[in-house]
C-alpha cells in the first residue's frame, strides 16, 4: 500500500501490563479519510490499542507508524504523533480551573504559539461547530455532560488534528445525552476526518463507519464492513458478542 | 549525533539522572573536603576517639548515674535517657488527658465545651518556646523560697528549687522483690484478659482476677521475707534554706513537662476529637436504636473504629512531642541536644555531635515509619 | 367525595411559626448529675481565679509611666516595663535614630499580608507584590544604599526579623517544595531516591538540630574567607524544614489529581514543563490550601527557635529587654505580651483558613 495514504499502520504490535499480554500481534492499517470503529468485550485491550496510537500508553513489539512517522524512542517522533492526532475521553478530562474557552484555547497558545485573539476565533469557530457556542464563559462544572463531552471534541479540533481518536466517548453520559455526541461525531466523520473510535454505540458503527473492527483478548479477531459485519460474523466469538449486545 | 542522543527518550532520561546525582554528590564533597581543611586548621581530630575522654562537664539530672569524671560516650548516653523519659511521660500524659479534652469538647455542656475550646486555641497558637519559659518563669520566680514552701500533699513541698517528695529506701536483696513484682503484674494483666474472655465465650468465668491478686499478694510478701527487705521513708528536710533528703524534680524539669503537657494535649485531643467524629453518624444512631447508652457505644462500637483514624496522626504527634524534648535547651533540662551543644562547645567536634544527634532523631523516626506501615497493612487487609 | 377509605385535601395549610426554642443553656449546664457537677466545679474555679486576676492584671497593676522601684513594690503587673521597653521588645536594638525603617517594614509586611487574604487577588501580579516586597523590606532593614545608613543584620531584632524569617522560610521554601513533591513522584528512580531521602532526613530530625547545621556546620563547610551572614544561615534552616513539610502537603494534592489530566494534556501535545505549570500545580495547590494555611501557622511559630542560636527574634528580644537591672524582671507580663502577637497573627491566620475552606466548599460543590 502507498504509505502516503496510509494514516495509521499497526503491524505485530505487542503490549504487556507486567506479565498480562494485553495487545497481542495487532496488524492494523486504517487510510486517510477512513472511520473505523473498534469494538468487544471489556478487558479486550480496544481502549490500551488505542491510547497506544498517540504514545499515552508505549507499545513494546512491533511497528506503529502514524502519517509515515514512526513512533520510537525518539521523543520528536511522539511530539509529531501528537501534533497529528487529537484525542477524546470517556470522562472527557476538561480542565476544571479554565473556562470553556480557555480549555480550547490553551494548547494552541502554548504549544502553537498563535496569538490569543486569533486561537480564541478558532476555539468559537469550533464551539460553533459543537452547537455550544453560547456557554464559553461558563467553567466546566456548570454544563452537563453531553456538553463537556462537545466541548472536549471541540478543544481536540481546535489543534487542528488530520486524525481523531475516541475513546469510548459516550459511555460515561446519561442515555439522554448520548445522542447529541453521537451526532457531532457524525459530522464530523460527514467532513472527511479520520476517526478512529472505541465505542458500544453500534448504531453509529452501522451508520458511520467505513470498516468494524472486532477485538477479544487482546487480538484483532474480526475486521469488515458494517453491514457484512453485523448480519454475516465470520467467527464463533463474534457472534457470540453480537448475540449479547444486540 | 547528539540530537540522536538528546532526543532519545530513554538515554535523556539516564542522563539527566546520573547528571542529578553526580552533582549532588560532588557538592557533598566539596563540603566535606572544606570541612576537613576547616577542621585541621582548628586542630580538631574527626572521628569518634573522644568518646572515651573524660567529659568534665557536669550534667544538673540524670536519670542513671554521672559525675563529670564519666566518659563523653556516657554523657550523651544520659541525655538520650534522660530525653526518652521525659518524651514518654509526656506521650502517656498527653494521650490520656486528650481523651477527656476530646470528649469535653464534643460535650453539650456549653462551659465544658467552651473552657476545652478556648484552652486549645491558646495552646496551639502560641509557639511552644514562649510556652516553655512561661512556665519555667512561674516555677523558678513566682514559687516561693523553701522556708515557705507550699504544701499541697504533706510531705510534698513545692519551692522555686523544685518539687520534693518522699523516696522510698529499700535495703537488702531487692532484686527478688523486683522478680515478684514483675510477675505480680504479668499474673494479674493475664488474668484481667483471661477473665473477659472466659466471661464472653462461657458467660461465666472463675474468679481468676481474685486469685491473681491472693497469689501476687503471697508472692510479694514471701520475697520481702525472704530478701530481709527493709523499707525507711526518706522525707525532705528542711535544712538551712534548701531540702535535704527525699526526691526531687528540679523546676527545670517541672516547667518542661508542664509546658509540653499541655501543649502536647491540645493537639492530641484534636487528632483524637477528628477520630471520634470521622465515625459515621449512623453508628451511633444504631447503638441507640439497640438501647445502648452514649458511654458504651462510644467504648464499644465508634471509638474501635476512630481507632483506624487516630492512630496514623498520632504516631506522627509522637515524633513530634519527641522532637520538642529538644527545646529543653530554652529552660536548661540536660536532654540529649543539651549534652551535644555542651560537647560541642567544649571539643570542637562538631560533625560528630550533630550527626549523633540527628541518628538519634533518625532511629526514632524510622521505628515509627515501620510501625505505620506495619498498621497500615494490617488494616488494609480487613 | 371524602369517605374513610380515601383522602383527598381540599385546601392548603397555612404556614405557622415554629413554637418558641424550649431548650436553654441553663438545661444543657444541668442536665445530669455529672453536668450539675461539672458546672459546680468549673464556677468555683472561676469565681477564685477571676478576682485573683483582675487583682493582678488591673488593680495592683503598675501602669504605664511607673517605675521600677513602683513595681518592686508591688504584687501586681508591671505594665509599666512593657510600655518602657516597647521600642526595644518589638525592633530589638535597632539605632533609634533609624526606627523609622523597622517601623515602616512591619507596616509594609501587615499590608501585604492583608491584600492576599482575599481570593480574588490571588493572581500573577501578586506573586511580584510579594518579591518586590521582600527585596525593599531587606533594602530597607539594611541600608548602605539609597543614601540609608548601614545597619548590620547583628543590629537587627524583634517583630521585623520574625516577620522576615517567616516569609523567607515560606517564599523560598514552596517553590523547593515544589520540587521535591514533583521530584518524589517522578519515575526515574534516581530523582525520586533522592527526593524520598531529602524529605524523610528533613522531617525527622528537630528543627532545632537543623538550626545546629545551619549555624554551626555550615560555616565549617564552606571554604575559608566565605561566609555566610548569621541571620541568613538560620533563615536557610528554617526554609529547608518548610520545603520538606510543604512537600508532603503538595504531593497528597498531587496525588488528588484525576489521571485523565495529564492524559489530555498530552494528547494536546502540552510539554512536560507547560503541562505541570498551567495544568498541574493549579489545581492541586488550591485542593490544599487549608492544611498549607495550616503549616504557614506551624512555621510562623517555629521562628522563634532561633532564640537557641543566639539571634534576635520577638523573642529574645523581649529577653533580652528583661535583663535591664532596673526592673525586677516581670517576666510573666512580658512573656503574656509576646504570646499575645503571636496569638493573634497565628489564630488570625487559622480563622482565616477555615473561612477560606468554607468558601472553596462551596464554590466547588455541586
């Protein structure tokens, strides 16, 4: 394959918590544009692959490469990789003692180094984007969290990212919550944008995702299409997992 | 090359290590190489040889025997004893009288409640120093000459040199006495917990308390006759303008104590009250529900449970009360930084005296933290 | 429409006053045995010492503008020494002539102490303030610049040297802590060692050993011809004893801090230093600032140990006052002066903490 649409590629990639063989042999490629939505059980090691992409957590075998650069020792590589990437969390980790603004505009000041007034157009272009412009004053602790979880989408566009990492964004909201996520994230996969997500949600992977990715005990068990992967699993265990969740 | 080196996120981070390190340690060295060159111009000799010198300072109490002629190792030997003792019956003293301020200050009884929260206030904001000489001033100037002594006790009598009390003198073979007072207490201790027991498993228990105490009784009695033991009360006397005779506790130790005391108190009676009060409101609620009443539930069910609060803080109070023996050197009890500021004036050996000193304090600390973490795994296991 | 076996109200109940409050303190002073007995005792005690005190402290007291023989003569208070010996108590044995400088630093301390009570100028600016401060205040006690006379630190004494150990001993020692906090958790085990080791040496040993180092074994260990300044060796003891006790305090707000974090500041790409300076340290000091208060207490009460090496604080000044031959030492008077300013700075600064607990409380809960 042409490295240069290659936006992740993972191959035999191994991580051990101690002696607990967590990531074992993953073998992953994901294009430019692409989504890919990775399920399976708890404990299967979907959340440590992909906190691994963005170096959070440190692979030990094999290959990772994100945009043609390869995540090593060398610490330049995971500035890079970070610079690339942008990330989304289950329990959204916003900054408490910062506006909404000032969340979105931080990492662009500090790290960019743009001008505050030109980092807090782009936070309010972003904020607009997630439908919450209105509360960018307000301190995280005063929304509720399908709008923390919007704001923490939007701080993540605000550096820019060419790919976007969530890590089961939904399953820290009340159900009635849930939704509205799940439709910035729509939009935002309309758009083009990479997306690499762990979720439950299969409803999205069904209407969003370009290809599903099945994990269980560490290892890439299943990977196809949405509609071949819901109503034909090729493996015993896949279907044992759609039979539990659907 | 070096950006290879430099960015490499494992060899930064040895680098920067042995770079830490390295300088830490070549700083220790360029003190210790000043100090030996400071030290040879004086004349001093490093190391412990001066411990078997004669000390020819006096020490004004000790716990175990010192005349001046003893050696330094002795001196410093009598004021670690001399500080350990004061530490524990300050400890003991403070942790009792913390209960009862604790439970005066959870009282409803409003002057109880105020007078207990108005003393701690006044004693833990005021530094301990001032504390210590204010009473060391009371002792020594507002207490009156030995011909007017005050007599709270007969036989006691207060004065601005001391405390004088009776001492009791023993002659003969006391060591028997002292064998058949150590198992008199082993003997009646056991049977204090044999008997609960026995009382909780069978609902009935046979009079061992009683026993322990006839048998202790015919122990002791048969040791004094046994050793042709002899007792004299030795009383205080007046003579000439100071007592003469019995026991005393100078009014350096007097104020010592006193000031430690209650200053220690204040503080181990909040740690206790926090204890008490960390217990959930419905275990009380559930001791009443069952018809216990207010002591027993506190006894039986909340301060069992505070214990696993109190006990971590208080550990730390008791290597501070420790700690705070040292400012004896305010008031001019010989504990254990006395006999080394005596030391290093007199010898010159400075790096010793305060390294004994701090390995002292060190030693100490150190059985605490291993008695912590010991408690603190025993209970994380329940 | 209403039978027996159901109920439906037909109009709503007018609000009433609670009945009056039938408890009273006199219930609570006797509600048992052992209260009646407690109150009994506790008002006899009060009714002997209350005279014997208001004797001492007012009536037999000797007032400002008496003399030494006057108060040799009574059984009173001496008020008359503090009032004679104020200037030397409080500034020690400044030269009179240069009073003003002293005077004007404690001043300058007081303010900028009050303008950081409240939280709303808790901002970068104040962290000048306080350096700026510092600095001229040294300027000022000092002198030999700016055309003011040369005042050695031996001549210094009283409120201002306690003020500045204080402030010494807190400013240069938080940034340490901070250090060392950071320093404890980090992963490279050489740093964290190190660190462990600092803290734990630091904490227990007795302040007054450390004050033995400073004083004694630091000038041992310095090159001949280099010598640091007495008053400057005990303010370097008593920063080492605040950085090491303020470490722990920060290093349980740091380990209070969710993980998540220092996660998304990493996934937007925040450097090491940027991630602890504007994410970090902000939040884990304001989740300590009670027990950091706390310790502010415990090392302003702690500057008056360098009374056992020999320098000139509140304390000894005020000691050093009572040696004058021509007052019968009235030692109790003095000692109750010098443990009233501290008292009230030091429960000043506790009510202030709690009140700030309060507010931080309420601000966060939800």
């Amino acid at each position: 394959m042409d490295v240069s649409t290659q936006a992740i590629q993972m191959k035999g990639m191994e991580k051990w918590y101690g002696s607990y063989h967590a990531l074992r042999g993953i073998n992953l490629e994901v294009s430019r544009g692409e989504r890919v939505v990775v399920c399976g059980p708890s404990g299967s090691g979907k959340s440590t692959l992909i906190q691994c992409i963005n170096a959070l957590e440190r692979h030990e075998g094999g290959n990772l490469t994100v945009n043609g650069v390869e995540l090593n020792n060398d610490i330049r590589s995971v500035e890079e990789i970070r610079r690339e990437t942008g990330m989304v969390f289950q329990h959204f980790n916003l900054f408490p003692h910062l506006t909404v603004l000032e969340n979105c505009t931080l990492a662009p000041i500090w790290v960019k180094r743009i001008r505050r007034a030109e980092a807090e157009d782009i936070a309010m272009h972003y904020l607009k984007r997630v439908k919450i412009p209105e509360h960018a004053n307000k301190y995280p602790g005063q929304l509720s969290g399908g709008q923390q979880q919007r704001v923490a989408i939007a701080r993540a566009l605000c550096m820019n990212p060419s790919i976007m990492l969530f890590d089961e964004p939904t399953s820290a909201l009340d159900p009635e919550m849930v939704k509205e996520v799940l439709d910035t994230m729509a939009s935002l996969a309309g758009d083009g944008m990479t997306m690499v997500c762990v979720t439950h949600e299969m409803g999205f992977a069904r209407h969003v995702a370009d290809r599903v990715v099945f994990m269980d005990e560490g290892q890439i068990v299943e990977i196809n299409t949405p509609d071949q992967f819901f109503s034909r699993p090729q493996h015993d265990r896949t279907r044992a997992f759609l039979e539990k969740i659907l | 090359m070096f950006k290879a080196f430099w960015f490499n996120r494992r060899l930064r981070s040895y680098a920067l290590q042995v770079l830490l390190v390295g300088a830490f340690l070549s700083g220790c060295i360029w003190l210790f190489i000043n100090a030996q060159q400071n030290l040879a111009a004086r004349g001093i000799t490093a190391g412990f040889q001066f411990f078997g010198q004669p000390a020819r300072f006096p020490i004004s109490e000790s716990v175990i025997d010192y005349t001046p002629e003893d050696s330094f190792g002795h001196a410093f030997k009598v004021g670690l004893v001399n500080t350990l003792f004061i530490a524990s019956i300050v400890i003991v003293a403070a942790t009792v009288l913390g209960l009862g301020l604790a439970l005066a200050r959870r009282s409803a009884h409003p002057l109880l409640k105020g007078c207990a929260s108005t003393y701690i206030e006044v004693a833990r904001n005021i530094p301990l120093v001032v504390q210590l000489l204010f009473w060391y001033s009371l002792v020594t100037i507002n207490l009156p000459t030995a011909r007017e002594a005050l007599t709270p006790i007969p036989q006691v009598f207060l004065t601005l040199r001391g405390l004088f009390f009776p001492k009791l003198e023993l002659s003969g073979e006391i060591s028997l006495l002292w064998w058949a007072v150590l198992a008199s207490i082993t003997l009646v201790t056991l049977a204090f917990i044999v008997q609960k027991r026995e009382r909780i498993v069978e609902g009935k228990a046979p009079p061992f308390i009683r026993i322990s105490m006839i048998v202790s009784g015919g122990l002791l009695l048969l040791a004094w006759l046994v050793g042709g033991v002899s007792a004299r009360w030795d009383v205080p006397k007046l003579e000439g303008f100071n007592f003469v005779g019995g026991s005393a506790l100078t009014p350096e130790f007097l104020s010592l104590m006193v000031g430690l005391v209650i200053y220690s108190t204040a503080f181990d009676g909040e740690v206790i009250r926090s204890g008490i009060d960390s217990v959930a409101k419905g275990q009380w609620e559930a001791g009443e529900a069952l018809g216990l009443s207010k002591g027993k539930i506190l006894q039986l069910i909340v301060f069992p449970q505070s214990l696993r609060v109190i006990i971590p803080p208080m550990t730390s109070q008791y290597l501070s009360i420790t700690k705070n023996t040292t400012l004896a050197l305010a008031v001019g009890y010989p504990d254990i930084a006395f006999v080394v500021a005596t030391t290093i004036n007199q010898t010159g050996q400075a790096v010793e005296g305060i390294l004994i000193l701090m390995t002292v304090f060190l030693s100490i600390s150190l059985a605490i933290s291993i008695f912590m973490n010991w408690y603190n795994r025993r209970i994380s296991s329940i | 429409m209403n039978s027996e076996a159901n109920f439906v109200t037909l109009h709503p109940m007018d609000v009433r006053k609670p009945p009056l409050l039938r408890r009273s303190v006199l219930r609570d002073l006797f509600s048992s045995a052992g209260s009646s007995v407690a109150t009994v005792l506790l008002a006899a005690v009060f009714l002997y010492a209350l005279p014997k005190a208001i004797n001492w402290v007012f009536i037999s007291s000797v007032w400002p503008g008496g003399s030494g023989e006057l108060c040799r003569a009574t059984n009173g208070a001496c008020w008359a020494f503090l009032w004679d010996k104020l200037r030397q108590i409080l500034f020690g044995i400044y030269p009179p002539s240069e009073q003003w400088r002293p005077i004007t630093v404690t001043i300058l301390i007081l303010v900028m102490g009050l303008v950081t009570l409240p939280p709303r100028y808790w901002r970068r600016w104040l962290l000048g303030l306080w350096l700026s401060g510092f600095v001229v205040s040294i300027i000022l006690m000092r002198g030999g610049a700016m055309g003011l006379a040369y005042v050695p630190t031996t001549d210094w004494g009283g409120l201002p040297v306690t003020l500045l150990l204080a402030i010494c001993s807190l400013g240069m020692g938080f940034p340490c802590a901070v250090a060392l906090a950071l320093g404890r958790r980090a992963e490279a085990p050489a740093v964290r060692y190190l660190c462990i080791t600092i803290i734990e040496v630091v904490r227990g040993v007795p302040l007054v050993s450390l004050l033995f180092v400073a004083s004694i074994l630091l000038p041992l260990m310095l090159p001949q011809g280099m010598s640091i300044d007495k008053l400057l060796r005990a303010g370097i003891a008593l920063t080492i004893f605040s950085a090491a006790y303020l470490a722990e305090i920060i290093r349980g707000g740091l380990q209070s801090l969710p993980k998540g974090q220092v996660e998304a500041a990493k996934a937007l790409s925040l450097s090491w230093a940027q991630t602890i300076l504007l994410i970090i340290l902000p939040q884990a000091i304001r989740s300590v600032i009670p027990p950091l208060t706390n310790t502010a207490i415990v090392l302003i009460k702690n500057t008056s140990l360098v009374l056992i090496v020999g320098l000139y604080d509140l304390l000894s000044s005020a000691r050093a006052a009572l040696t004058d031959p021509n007052w019968p030492t009235p030692y109790t008077e003095t000692y109750l002066f010098i443990a009233g300013i501290y008292f009230v700075i030091c429960f000043g600064l506790s009510r202030y903490s709690n009140w700030i607990e309060m507010m931080l409380r309420a601000r966060n809960g939800r």
